[in-house]
C-alpha cells in the first residue's frame, strides 16, 4: 500500500509541474494541448487521492490497524487529510472536461492553491507512513 501511494504520488506530482507550467493560449491548437494535460493530469490526481483513500484510510477507519499508534495518528491527520481531497476533487470536476473546459484566467490561481494542498497532503501522509513502516 505504502509503496503503490508514494509511486502515484510521484507521479501526479510530474503531471502538477507539468500542468503548472502551462498557459491557458487563445489559439485553438494551444487550448486542445491545455485540455489535454490538465485531463491526463486530473486522472492521475483522481487515481492518486482514491490509492490513499480506499488503500491507506479505508483500512485503518475499517479498524484494520492493530499498531494503536498508527492508528491514533491516522484519526489525528485525516481530517485535514479530507480537505486537501476536497480541494483535488474540485479542482478535477472543474478542469476534467475535456474540451468543454472554460480556462481562463483562473488556473494559475487553482493551481497554487491545489499546490499548497498537495504539499499539506504528501506532508501528513509521510508521517503516517513513517509511522507505519517503524
């Protein structure tokens, strides 16, 4: 579980630098390119939040987790862990549209802000797997 975690995480982090360093263009061929990295981008970020939440937090919430203290600092982190999905899930279900996707001028702004989530993110969810790993 841990390793699966860390490996998406890395990988949509590729994608986020990626789709960080677009532009929203005006010209037709540059936006369909936009649209393109931003869905291919959306999914991994999709696929990376449901790999901690259905491998990692399902099973200690499931009370799998014998370790007490894993299972403690799990109750401790998840919440905030929760908003930072939240802040992925809006994030995709405003950019995972393909082609229909209104960019403008707010995904340099959407995207620092879901940056500082995903920082918080991979932030908590290493000290809980340090603990698991101990």
């Amino acid at each position: 579980i841990c390793e699966k975690l860390v490996a998406e995480r890395a990988e949509m982090l590729v994608l986020f630098c990626r789709a960080a360093g677009l532009e929203p263009f005006k010209k037709e061929a540059d936006l369909k390119v936009v649209q393109q990295h931003l869905q291919e981008f959306c999914q991994m970020l999709m696929d990376y939040v449901a790999a901690g939440h259905f491998g990692l937090y399902e099973r200690i919430a499931a009370g799998k987790e014998r370790r007490h203290g894993v299972a403690e600092l799990a109750s401790k982190l998840y919440p905030r862990i929760a908003e930072t999905s939240q802040v992925a899930v809006v994030f995709n279900d405003k950019y995972d549209c393909g082609d229909q996707c209104d960019i403008g001028d707010g995904l340099e702004k959407d995207l620092s802000l879901l940056g500082e989530e995903l920082a918080v993110r991979a932030e908590l969810e290493d000290k809980l797997l340090n603990a698991m790993t101990r």
